[in-house]
C-alpha cells in the first residue's frame, strides 16, 4: 500500500502480518510434497500438518488436533456446520436472527428449501438477540443449533453470552458462533469453556492468508456432520481435498499472533475508537449518529451515519482513504440488504452509513485525515436533507 492511502476497512480483511507470510514461504519451499503420499516427503508435510492444527486447537482454547477442521474460511465452515447438522439428522430446527452474516442466513434458507425449521429471534436496536426471545422459540423448538455470529460484522455488536449460553444449556440446544469479527479484538468469554458446540473464523481477519480457515468442535459431534465436500477422506472424512500445508500454517501463525498481541490491541483499538468518536463529534458534521454500542461492542469497529447523505456517493470521493458502508460480502449481492436496513433503522439512516474498521497499525493522524476529509467533502450536502 503507498505512504498516502490509509486502510480503515479492517472488518472486511488485515494485511498479512510479515512473520506469517516469511513463515508461509518458508514451509512452502520445505514442505512442497503432497501429504497424502505415503513417502518420507509426504510423511514430513502430514507431520507439519498435524503440528499446525494441533497448536491451532490449542489456542482456541484447548481442543485436540482431532477437533480442527480446516476449510477455505468461515464461510465453507459456516456451510457445512449448518447443512452438515441438517443433512445427518442431527438437527431438524434452526434458530438465528436476521442480522446474521449471508454465510449463516443462506445456507439456512437452502435447508429450508429441503425441510428444515427454521426460525428468527429478535435483536434490539444494536441487533444484538434479544435471549428472551430466544428462550420463548427454544420452548417450541428445543434441541435446535443456535447459529449466531459473535460480533456483527457491520455494527461490531456483541450480544450478553453467558445469558445466551445459560438458555441454550436449558433447553440442550447446540450452539455454533462465528466469530470471526471478534477473534483478536476481544477476549472471549467462552474459550476453552467447552460450552459452546462448534465455532468457526477466517484466517484473513486475523493478518494472515486469505483462502483459509477452520471450525473447532466436540470430536462425537464433528463425526456426526454430514460432508460438506466428499473425497479422498482428508480430515477424517469431514472434509475431502489436498489441503494447502503453507496456508494452514499461516492461520496457525496468525491466530498466535492475535493470542500473544490481545491486550495490547485491544487497548490500541479502545483508544483510537475513542479518539474517532471525539473527533467526530468536535467536527460538527450535520445529521452525525452512532449506530454502534460504543460502550459494549468490539473497540475497532465504529458505525455512524450522517443523516440524509449518501454514504457510497461519499466514499467515491475518497480516492486515498478505503472504509465501506456495510460488510464487504454484502458487496455483490444484489438485492442484498444492510444489518441496519434489517434493523428497521430509517433510509436517511441506513444510506448514510459509514463503516470503520480500525486495525494494529491504524493511527490517530490517520484518523484526523479520514474526519476532515468526511467533513469537507458532505459540506456539499442540502442542509435539509443532513436534518432529515
């Protein structure tokens, strides 16, 4: 990236950190033999292999190698626990809400098409589920999979987990989280709890490769999934296919270096929100309103809209500064429809959305461009339509 362009759209992906990609390299050059080939080269990369996916589980709070599936990101994984659940019989109803990520919402409309129950809680404002509501479908569904993202990709919202948690636990529904958006943003309350069923998330979100991710779960519940891909019976069967020995290893140096950098992170993301949120407001920017939970969600996601403007309009005029008005895979999906348009949130509010991800080499300057830059370009905007 050049020295004048500035990157606030870490939602959507991170940079490669530079010691998982010389690390990525490296295994390349070392371990370029198929895996599945019985001889020594083979046997080498099989072995790095189980390395990786062994110290993976064990950053993600205490599982076995045997309890890591490896897919091409959260999306393959997010597929093939809910189609995996349904298709073997392990779960008839299904229960989520209607600010899920498309990964978890379409593949539960395809099951529906074959059968499947499956139903909406309710979400307040910041579309964080309502577990009230929750409990009330539970009654009427018990020992459905609760499908969910742990921290909503457009808003950075967090929902109460050990409430959610006590809920499922009640009415002995299974539990699957994507988490995504929160893995290295925040600690999480329920690694190595052993509460929560299946948990899936991206390598790309977390500085390392694109094309690669897994899912942890219970080992006698992983063997009940039906196969999402069928093959040569890589992963115990769970997922067929040559896995990419650089690309796994990759996640497994990414996910170690948000484990061993989260408090400091964490800290940095809290104090270049709250610098953002301060510069807003001291810029007096017509129609200004916060659509995150500033005081509870994820620190390095701020929304905020300018009522009556154009968000995308806006953003076009930005040739140096990148930041997106709703989660890049709602990008090329048409018809697609925005968390707060699914909140019921008003069009002056919902055109005029503004997305900011913040990441590790994010800074307060940066941020001071991104604000007056915003100001001076929605200067153009129609008094009335900013009070609308």
């Amino acid at each position: 990236m050049k020295e004048n362009q500035i990157f606030l759209d870490h939602c959507s992906t991170t940079p490669i950190n530079t010691d998982v990609s010389s690390e990525m390299e490296r295994t390349s050059a070392a371990y370029f033999a198929n895996s599945s080939s019985t001889h020594a080269l083979g046997q080498l990369a099989v072995a790095r292999f189980n390395k990786a996916i062994a110290k993976i589980g064990q950053l993600m709070g205490g599982y076995s190698k045997r309890e890591v599936v490896i897919t091409s990101g959260a999306t393959e994984s997010n597929n093939t626990i809910i189609k995996g659940a349904y298709f073997s019989g392990m779960c008839q109803s299904f229960i989520t809400t209607k600010v899920e990520h498309p990964s978890i919402l379409e593949p539960l409309k395809f099951i529906e098409k074959f059968g499947a129950k499956v139903v909406y809680a309710k979400t307040d404002m910041f579309g964080k589920i309502c577990v009230e509501s929750l409990a009330r479908l539970l009654e009427d569904h018990p020992k459905s999979l609760v499908t969910l993202c742990y921290g909503n990709s457009e808003l950075g919202s967090l929902f109460d987990y050990p409430k959610l948690s006590k809920c499922t636990q009640k009415y002995s529904a299974l539990l699957h989280l994507d988490i995504s958006q929160s893995l290295g943003k925040t600690q999480l309350p329920f690694l190595g709890s052993g509460e929560v069923d299946f948990l899936s998330f991206s390598g790309h979100k977390i500085y390392g490769p694109k094309n690669v991710g897994a899912f942890v779960g219970k080992c006698n519940l992983l063997k009940q999934l039906t196969p999402l891909i069928h093959g040569g019976g890589q992963q115990m069967g769970i997922r067929a296919g040559t896995f990419g020995l650089p690309l796994v290893v990759g996640l497994e140096c990414a996910l170690e270096f948000v484990t061993e950098n989260l408090t400091s992170h964490v800290r940095h993301y809290q104090k270049l929100s709250g610098k953002l949120q301060s510069l807003l407001i001291a810029s007096d920017l017509r129609g200004l309103h916060f659509n995150s939970d500033v005081e509870f969600g994820l620190a390095h996601i701020l929304n905020f809209s300018l009522k009556g403007a154009d968000a995308t309009s806006i953003l076009y005029q930005f040739p140096h500064i990148f930041l997106s008005s709703s989660s890049a895979c709602m990008g090329h999906k048409d018809g697609g429809e925005s968390v707060l348009n699914g909140l019921g949130s008003p069009a002056t509010i919902s055109k005029g959305s503004f997305r900011v991800g913040l990441g590790v080499s994010s800074t307060a300057n940066q941020l001071e461009l991104f604000v007056n830059r915003l100001k001076e370009v929605s200067q153009n905007l129609q008094p009335e339509a900013a009070s609308i």
